[in-house]
C-alpha cells in the first residue's frame, strides 16, 4: 500500500489553523483512497525508549523546550547533517486534545525533535534546507514502513530524502498584497524559489493561486497541480435536527435561528473585518452580528471601530458578540442557525468559510477578491471588498429578503458539492500519480 507522510507544523497548534484544517482533510482523503497516511512532527521533547512518553511528546502543552545550546545552535547543526525521525505509535494510552481535532487520522507518527525551529532556523541564517531521513527503528525494537511520497502543506525549508517531495502553496498573499502581513517578503520569496526548484511537484488549492505560483515563482503550468479542497463535517454535527441546534443557541448564546450574522476567521487584514463591522453598522440591520476569531497581525486598524463602539456602551455595542475561539462542535452549530456568513475578505488562496456555510446551508456574503469567485460560484451574494456601501447593500439584501437567502442555500448546496470529498479524492489521485505513488 501506497503510504503518504504530511508535515504536523500547523497540527500541533493548539487551536488549529486553515492549514491544520486541510492537512486534516488531506488525510482523511488519502486514506479513503486506499492510501496508508503519516504525519512528522517536531516535539520539544526528545526521543524515548518509552512508546508512551514518546505519543506525550506529541500533544503535550509543557513539552521540554531546547536547551539554550541546542536552540542557539541547532540551524547549525541542520543545516550541515541533517535530521532524522524516529516513529511512534499510537498506544491507546494518550487521550489527545479535541480543541485540535483530535488524534488525526494517521497509522503512526514521526518525530524529531525541533525539527521545525532548527529546519526555520538554518534557512534564516545559511539560507539551507534541511535533510530529513526517517529511521525505521521504533522505540522497542519494532520496525515500521517509511513513507512513499512526503507531502509538505505548507511551504518548510525541509526535504525527505529517497522520497518524492510535494509543497503545497495555498497563497502568495505576502507578495500579491504585502500590507497585509508581517513576512519577511525577501526571505519569503527566497523560501519559495528554492521549493519550486527543488520540488517534485508543487500543490495548490485553486487556480487564481495556480496562476499566482506559474507568474511569480515562474513554475512551468505542468508541474503545479490544483486539488482545490473539501469540507468533512461528522454528520452527528450535520445532520443535527435544526430544532435541537436552535434550542442550543438560545440557551448558550441568547440568539435566534436565522437570526444574526457570523463572521469566522483570523481577525488580520486580508479578512477585511474593519470594512464588515463598519458596513453592518451603517446598514441598520437588527439583527446580531457574531464574530469569531483569535486576533493575528495588524489587527489594531481591523478592530479599531468595534473597539470604539464596545467602549461607548451604547446600544450598538450589544449587536456586536465577539469571541476569541470556539470549539469546532459549536462553531458547526453556529454557522447553521446565522442568517448569513459575511465574508467578504480581500484575498483568499481558497476561502473554506464560503464552502463550510454553504455546505451547511446558510447563505454567505463574500467577495470578488483572489479566489473566492471559484468557491462561491453564483451561490453567494458577492461584492468588491473595498467597497463599504456595496457590502452595506448586501447586508441589507440579506437581512431583509428571506427569498434570497432562501435561494442563496440552494444554490450554495450545489455548489458545494462541486467540493465534494469524491471530487477531492479523485485530484489526489491525480496529483500522487505524477510523482509516480
């Protein structure tokens, strides 16, 4: 059996990311065509002769950091000889963190430790990848099978040797809109150049990035493959009945079913949230406006007049219901009983907002902006992100027009299924098949 091994850089986050998210899906996919799946990580805590202890390193909120020499050194050390990864196996023992996702849907793990700090820390300084090989041996003796192909979801100064290497690229924001983030732009173009030649093939999750990658890095058009994404949710989460989800929201959260507005995501500025809180205010729409999202970069001038408006305690404020991070469970249940998803953002490599809301029948507002034109299709109410009457208008149009979003849901269902874990499976296929897995 064909096996894939996928980085766990974003996994490890404790409360996940849009990369964690596909990587998550990835595997699931993978696995549901036949495929045998891993996942490297690069714990603070070194290897061990206990497979327990080992599992532990993996999810451990206080595993040991690097000592100063190590940390100081270790992009060094890198750079020069490399890495490699020991496995682990799940033990059964280890219960893992749900805020994560959970254990993801992998036959066993690797791990190396700080790989990912030394890997970042030797192409900052030597301007080097990092070597990695996976040796066999496990913990007690055991031997396990080393991967097939190494799928890379995002773009890592690291490459597996004796395997074909594939990086996906999900956006070239820090290039295409550099206002926008905190990169360093030089050492991110620099990073990108190296993949795109070392690589034996790249990913991409549509095709406005598709065309960013074969423009910008000059990739040639046959060694970039778009696998676009899918959404997976557990049908005990989708197929809920809407009376339950609704009794929920009142209970938890005081909103009603169909009754306010959801925006979702990082609060940075590609999420365009300062122009979305400025629009709704300006629409005069009674119902709630939710938000959702941890603060990023460059968020001060995205949050800057909900802030003014939390401050002034005025009737406004109430309308406004901000929360850092919810459980995925609850975020499920959120997103079916708004009125609509607001997500008109100014670039998106992809967008999973759009297709999650649309897949879970609620209408969505969004933009023309990157490539969120191929996600909504004509299912979503779209409008220049710029344009602050133009998102007030469509806050308006769905506030007030339940036959709109009531022909928004079933044209967005359609469209979702256009996104569909088959039609995903099927560019997976696609894409292994070119590195010959």
């Amino acid at each position: 059996m064909t096996s894939i091994c996928i980085d766990g850089f974003n996994l490890a986050l404790a409360k996940g990311s849009g990369i964690a998210t596909y990587g998550r899906n990835l595997l699931i996919n993978a696995q549901a065509i036949g495929m045998g799946t891993q996942v490297l990580y690069g714990p603070g805590a070194p290897y061990r002769k206990n497979p327990v202890l080992n599992e532990i390193a993996l999810t451990d909120a206080a595993s040991a950091k690097a000592p100063p020499f190590l940390a100081r050194h270790a992009g060094l050390y890198a750079s020069r000889y490399g890495r490699s990864a020991r496995p682990v196996r799940p033990t059964g023992e280890v219960i893992w963190p749900r805020t994560g996702g959970g254990m993801p849907r992998a036959d066993y793990f690797w791990s190396s430790r700080n790989l990912f700090r030394s890997a970042n820390n030797a192409f900052a300084r030597y301007r080097t990848f990092t070597p990695l090989s996976f040796d066999a041996r496990g913990a007690q003796g055991a031997t396990e099978a080393t991967p097939d192909v190494m799928h890379w979801t995002c773009p890592l100064p690291l490459e597996a040797r004796g395997v074909p290497n594939i990086y996906t690229i999900h956006d070239l924001i820090p290039l295409r809109l550099p206002h926008t983030t905190l990169d360093n732009k030089a050492a991110f173009l620099r990073l990108c150049r190296r993949i795109v030649r070392r690589a034996d093939h790249i990913a991409v999750v549509s095709e406005k990035t598709r065309e960013d990658v074969v423009r910008l890095l000059g990739v040639p058009e046959d060694r970039v493959t778009n696998t676009y994404q899918s959404v997976s949710v557990p049908p005990a989460l989708a197929d809920r009945p809407d009376e339950e989800v609704a009794r929920e929201l009142a209970g938890i959260f005081d909103l009603g079913w169909k009754d306010y507005f959801l925006y979702f995501g990082a609060i940075e500025p590609k999420k365009n949230l300062g122009r979305i809180v400025e629009a709704y205010l300006a629409s005069g729409a009674d119902s709630p406006l939710v938000i959702i999202g941890g603060r990023a970069w460059l968020e001060e001038g995205e949050t800057a007049l909900m802030g003014q408006i939390k401050k002034s305690e005025s009737s406004m404020s109430e309308k406004l219901l901000t929360y850092e991070y919810m459980p995925f469970a609850m975020l499920v249940s959120l997103i079916r009983g708004a009125k609509a998803t607001l997500f008109p953002s100014l670039y998106e490599g992809f967008g999973l907002p759009v297709l999650e809301s649309m897949a879970l029948g609620t209408a969505v507002l969004t933009s023309t902006g990157g490539s969120l034109p191929e996600v909504a299709g004509d299912a979503a109410y779209s409008v220049d992100p710029y344009d602050v009457p133009a998102i007030t208008r469509g806050i308006r149009a769905l506030d007030a027009d339940a036959g709109l979003r009531d022909a928004l849901i079933e044209k967005g269902r359609v469209q979702a299924a256009k996104f569909s874990p088959e039609a995903y499976q099927a560019r997976l296929r696609e894409l292994y098949a070119k590195v010959g897995a």
